[in-house]
C-alpha cells in the first residue's frame, strides 16, 4: 500500500530543541554540547544576556507556544482529527491502494502509526522548555520588565501542560529545563497530576499579572479549565467569575509563512493535502457543517488530487493569518453554565442562552415561502447573531448534549473538542463509543479504533531513562 506524504517535515525533538532553547537561553555551551567552542551555526549565549535579548528570547516563547497551538502539525490539528471535528482528507480511499501518513491513524483512533502525533508532542515539549528559558532570561537580564511577562508566561505554560493532559494518554513525563543548569528528566505523571501542575501555572500567573487585566484573565480562564479536568466545579466557577463578556485573548499569526502561520495555511493550502472539516463523523459527531449553525461556517474548497471532496471551516483565512482564540469570556459563561448545571441549578440555560442571544429579534418574509415569517434573532454577548434561544430538554441526559453541544459549536477548533469528550467520559460516565466517532471507518482496518488519546512517542522512551510509556490509556 503506497504511503501519500504530505509535505516534508523536518523534525526537532523535544529534547533537542530544549537543548537548542538551553543554549540562547544563556548556559555554558559546553555544558550542553560538550564543545569548548559553540558550533558555528550557534549564536554567543552573550548577545542575549541584555534585556534586549531577554525579551527577544520572551517573544521566541511566545512564538514557538503558537505553532505548538495552532501551527501545522500542532494542539489543534491532532485534537479536532482526533475527535469529530475534522476528518482525514484521504479517508475513503481504502483498497486503492492509497493510505493516509499519519492523519489517517489518528482520525481513525487506531495509533498503530506510533509517529501520528510526535509532531504536535515534540511542539508541546519543546514549547513548555523555551517558556522556561524566557523565564528564566527575563529574571536575569530583564529585571526592570513588567512582571506581567512573567505571568503570561506561567499562564502559556500551563495552557500547554492542559494540551498535553488532554491529547496524550496518563504519563506525559514534565522534565524541565533548568535555566542556566541542566535537563532534569521527569517519570511519567498521571492525567490529574498534570492538570494540578497547569492549575499551580496559573496560580503563579494570577501572583505575577496583578497590573494586567488581560493576563489575569487569561490565566482565570486557564485555571478553571483545568479545574474541569479535575472535576472541581465549583471552584471552576469561582475562578472565571470575574472574567467579563468580551474578554478575548487570540495567539495571532502571520500570513502565508508556514513556520509562523496558523494551521489554516499548512491544513487548507493549495499544495498539500488538507484534512476535510467533519459532518456527524461516526454517528456520534455534531453536524458541523450541515446543521447551518454560524458559529461553524464551512465552504467547499474543491476535491483534493484523489477526488475527495474538501470543506474548510472558514473562520479560518487560508492563509494563516486568522488569530486562534485561546480563551474568552464566551468559554468563562460556558464554564459557569457547565458547573450551574452540574450543580442542579436552573440558571445554566440562562446562562448559555444569554451567549445566543439578547432576546430581542426582528422578522422579515420568507424568502422561499412567502407565507412563512423568519425571526431574526440579535446576537447575545457570544456576539453571534442569527441563534434562537434553547429550550430546556427536561432529561439530564439531554441537558448534558445540549450542554457539550454549546461548547463544541462555541469553541470549534480552538483545542478544547479532545478535552471536553475525555471529560465526557471521565467525569459524566460515558460509554466512549457514544462519545467520539465510532463504527464503519471507510479506511484501515474499516473500523474506527478503541483509542480516546494519543501515545507518547517512542522517542521518549529512548531519550528518557525514568518514562517506561503510558501509564493508561483511558480517558
């Protein structure tokens, strides 16, 4: 069976790229590399121990946290394939003699490709190793900078330690680079632990940002997201209260530059071959794409070069350059509602009906029937319009899909779908096969897989004398 490669990729270990951050980041060379001499393609550690450089080496963090997000290969690609939100554009093809290189293992939950997603972990890694290393720049060569820095830097991390918990199975390993030491390697750590872990981050953010309203923010929303992970609702709540409406925080990108776009350029560009935006994938997926809701616009961009049609989600420019929302005060209303209805409180389809709409609407003819009258309803503080306010379902059962629905439509490929079925299952006790896509895959072995999270690479285990795998591979 012939292998479809989509682009070259050159990749950058985790580890390595630590080691490339360990040394801009200030250490001895030698210690790193074992040289007496930097390698000439390695700048002098000196020209970034100036406040200049430190924030030069702040802007690199918040760079290589980007791509990690939202970059080809990263948090957001690997998560909606994986869950119902994109499928794989070469899936169909089975017996052609035409397989997908990676996505298509990932989209079908199978993970016998044990590379499918050491991109997006790579990413991950090597993101939380540069963030570590501008905090530690930051503090040496930059103490008069705002301590806001600091504290949006804790927040990214803890975002990206939250990416992790939620993509990969229990025992992600988080070792650390030490600023201006060495790399201290980590065992495995369980999925709650990691969550606890990204909740401290935020901790520390919310102490450092105190002058930033934005940061702190951020890190309120950060925080109660991983609080979710954990179960804590209550506290969930309490930490987004005071996150206002139109809080919006965006990681923004740069247009038609693959390595500083979001995945838009890299996913639906003319020359590669794009995954297609999923339509009730496996029976169990939200209809995306035919339900007409407009928080999930779609187009179709054409067939690929196999003939299989491809729907893009066009909220995204297909040239990179649409910011990636990262959190919002929409997600802080849904987290309220969510721990409203956990609760048994009524005022969770308030809550979420407020996000749709004011209440107020005007109407206008029909434009196919014209004895028909369309309500136009005006948007609520999810700056939407066109949503109708919902009805309560009156079962628990249904008040949960209504619940996770909202939040899928709100939050469409922002890295929060992989997140939110594992908590399905998780916390809510259901069965994974009526949470993610499940039944007859049109590729592989011809069935959708048992998988609900990725593997850790195997590069790990070589690089790591103290991680031995996943500890489970459960949500």
């Amino acid at each position: 069976m012939r292998t479809v490669s989509r682009r070259p990729r050159i990749r950058v270990d985790a580890l390595l790229g630590s080691i490339l951050a360990l040394v801009l980041g200030s250490c001895s060379p030698g210690t790193v590399l074992g040289n007496d001499a930097l390698p000439p393609d390695v700048p002098d550690p000196t020209h970034v121990q100036t406040p200049d450089g430190a924030l030069a080496i702040y802007r690199g963090a918040i760079s290589q946290f980007g791509q990690a997000f939202g970059g080809h290969d990263g948090d957001i690609l690997s998560g909606g394939i994986l869950t119902d939100e994109l499928q794989d554009g070469l899936v169909g093809l089975a017996g052609t003699g035409t397989s997908g290189s990676g996505w298509m293992f990932i989209d079908a939950r199978s993970f016998s490709n044990s590379d499918a997603t050491d991109f997006t972990y790579s990413a991950l890694q090597s993101a939380r190793g540069q963030i570590n290393q501008a905090l530690g720049a930051l503090r040496a060569y930059a103490p008069n900078a705002p301590v806001a820095l600091q504290g949006r830097l804790h927040a990214l991390e803890g975002y990206d330690e939250i990416f992790l918990a939620d993509l990969f199975c229990s025992g992600v390993p988080l070792s650390t680079l030490d600023f201006n030491g060495d790399f201290t390697y980590e065992p495995g750590s369980p999925t709650d632990t990691i969550y606890q872990r990204a909740a401290v981050q935020f901790d520390s953010a919310l102490t450092l940002a105190t002058d930033s309203a934005d940061v702190m923010n951020l890190a309120r929303v950060g925080k109660a997201r991983a609080l979710l992970g954990l179960g804590d609702y209550p506290a969930a709540e309490e930490a987004v209260a005071g996150v206002p409406d139109d809080f919006r925080e965006a990681i923004t990108y740069a247009a038609g530059k693959e390595l500083s776009s979001n995945f838009a350029l890299s996913a639906w560009g003319s020359t590669s071959l794009p995954p297609t935006m999923a339509d009730r994938e496996g029976g169990n997926g939200l209809p995306y794409r035919s339900s007409g809701d407009p928080r999930t616009p779609s187009a179709f961009l054409g067939s690929n070069q196999y003939g299989v049609p491809i729907y893009r989600p066009t909220q995204y420019a297909t040239d990179g350059s649409t910011p990636i929302v990262l959190a919002s005060g929409v997600e802080a209303r849904l987290t309220e509602a969510e721990a409203q209805l956990h609760a048994g409180e009524p005022t969770w389809l308030p809550t979420l009906n407020a996000l749709r709409t004011d209440g107020s609407f005007d109407t206008q003819q029909d434009p196919v029937d014209a004895t028909k009258t369309d309500t136009l309803w005006h948007a609520g503080s999810g700056g939407v319009p066109g949503l109708a306010p919902l009805e309560d379902p009156a079962t628990a059962d249904r008040r949960l899909d209504v619940l996770f629905q909202e939040r899928g439509y709100w939050l469409f490929l922002t890295g929060h779908r992989q997140g939110d079925l594992r908590r399905l299952i998780r916390e809510y006790q259901r069965n994974s096969e009526s949470v993610y896509p499940t039944g007859a895959y049109a590729g592989l072995s011809g069935l959708y897989g048992i998988y609900v999270n990725a593997p850790i690479p195997q590069t790990e285990q070589l690089y790591n004398p103290k991680f031995h795998g996943c500890l489970n591979r459960g949500a």
